[in-house]
C-alpha cells in the first residue's frame, strides 16, 4: 500500500507559519513568568536592576530558595492563570 505525502509532512515549515501567522496579532506580547534561584539567576536579575538594564514589562520575576524545590503543581497553575511561557532558572 502506497500513502501519498501530505503538504503538512513535507513542508513543515510553511504549514506552521501559515497557521500562525493570521491567528497572532502584531500588538500581542507573551507573558512570562520566571522562577529564579535567589543565589544564582535572581542574584543575576537583580545585578540587572542595579545596572540601570531593562526588560520587558511582560516578564515577572518570582524568586525560590532554590529551583530544585519548584514543584510542578506551581508551572501547571501558571498556564491555568493565562501565564503564556514559564521560564525556571537556577
């Protein structure tokens, strides 16, 4: 039995972009949640604010004692509340 390739199988690439391209207007920004080691991305982050350096509004920055005790429960409830992309650095 022969099965004959979709467009979606052998160009994977402009079916993606032409499914997200309509779908997604130019003014929308993904929101972001971070969870960040207080000793080593938070200390980073906040070398940031010290250094007079922006980032987008978008991005909120939670600090953990340590990223190892992130529970899953936490990133889960992110995505329930409408949080767009979830960001874990340690």
């Amino acid at each position: 039995m022969t099965e004959i390739a979709t467009a979606a199988e052998t160009e994977p690439e402009k079916t993606v972009d032409s499914a997200t391209s309509d779908s997604i207007p130019a003014e929308w920004e993904a929101s972001i949640l971070a969870f960040a080691c207080h000793y080593c991305a938070f200390a980073a982050a906040d070398l940031a604010g010290v250094m007079r350096l922006s980032y987008s509004p978008n991005v909120k920055i939670i600090r953990l004692s340590c990223t190892g005790k992130l529970d899953h429960s936490y990133v889960l409830r992110a995505f329930e509340r409408g949080i767009d992309g979830v960001f874990v650095a340690g």
